[in-house]
C-alpha cells in the first residue's frame, strides 16, 4: 500500500469524527468514528492482508470507549481513550526495554534495519513521547472545551506525532545497519 493511501486510511476516521462532531456532536461523532475506524482496519486488511498491530489495537480501544460513551451518553470515555492507549504503548515499551526485549523491531523491522543500540534509543523516545501524548491529552479534555478536545485531537495529535517521527531520522540514519544481501538460490 502506498504512503498517501496509508495516510488516508489512518486519518480518514479522525476527519470523520472532526467533520461529524461538528455538525451533529460528539456523541454522533464518536460513532461515526467507531464505524470508519472498522473500515478503516477492514480496508487495511483487504489492500495488504495483514492486520497492522498498532490500528488493531487502536481499533479495539475506539469501539471499547466509543461504545462507552454512547451507551452512557457521556463524553468522557471517548477523551479518555487517547490517554489510555498512549499510556498503555508506553507501558508496553517501558516494560520491553527492562525485559531487554525488543518490541519496535518485530513492528518497524521490515522498513528499518537498526543496531540494538538505533532500536533501544528509539524504543525509549518512543516510550517517553506516549507518556506526553497522554499527559497532554489530560490537560486539554480537562481545560478545554469539547469541541476545543476534538479540535487538538485531530490538528494537534497527528501533527506532533508526524513532527516526532521526523525528528527520530538523525537516530535513524546514525544506527541504520547495512541490509543483509539476498541470497540466490
């Protein structure tokens, strides 16, 4: 699948939630984007037969708290979501860096061939950048409007996400490992 198709897929669903909140709510939203979020997964699947890991459990989360705050009409479960997942990321980073186990690589491997070292550094970056993702997502449903939430969850998250992961290029090309030749057979 290409960059821009991803993009779209990975995206699309927040648009929707955006543009849906909007008009008729948040609880509107929040089941529009439960319903794109399984299509966006389902269309991941058909486009590249495999169920990405990160959108997978994304998706478990979205219908798990949107389901939530529709059920108990109430918006806090969906604010709480981002908080949770992220949080839960860096757990699970944190953790594989004590283990001395490398999750990032199995996930990242086939477009990234690191040292242990490029993979460590990355792995705590990465830990660390969840933590503030959920801090940040705190701070603004508890400050802010909900529109003003929603307003930061989609112009605010993806940006900076998209702003770290350019960011993590200099570890990248400093710990980047010479691929390993094709063997002919």
């Amino acid at each position: 699948m290409n960059q821009l198709t991803r993009l779209l897929i990975e995206a699309g669903p927040l648009a929707a939630f955006f543009v849906t909140n909007a008009k008729a709510g948040i609880i509107t939203g929040t089941g529009v984007f439960m319903a794109a979020t399984a299509v966006a997964v389902l269309l991941s699947w058909h486009l590249e037969r495999k169920l990405p890991i990160m959108p997978l459990v994304g998706c478990f989360f979205v219908l798990l708290f949107g389901g939530l705050t529709i059920w108990l009409e109430d918006d806090l479960f969906i604010k709480l979501k981002p908080t949770v997942v992220n949080l839960l990321f860096a757990t699970v980073l944190f953790t594989s860096l004590a283990l001395r186990r490398n999750v990032m690589k199995p996930l990242l491997g086939t477009v990234l061939s690191l040292s242990d070292e490029g993979w460590r550094i990355l792995t705590l970056r990465w830990a660390c950048f969840f933590v503030v993702l959920a801090v940040l997502n705190e701070v603004v449903w508890r400050t802010m409007t909900t529109d003003a939430w929603v307003n930061f969850k989609v112009f605010g998250i993806l940006p900076l996400t998209l702003v770290f992961s350019a960011l993590q290029m200099p570890v990248i090309m400093k710990h980047q490992t010479p691929e390993e030749p094709a063997r002919a057979e």
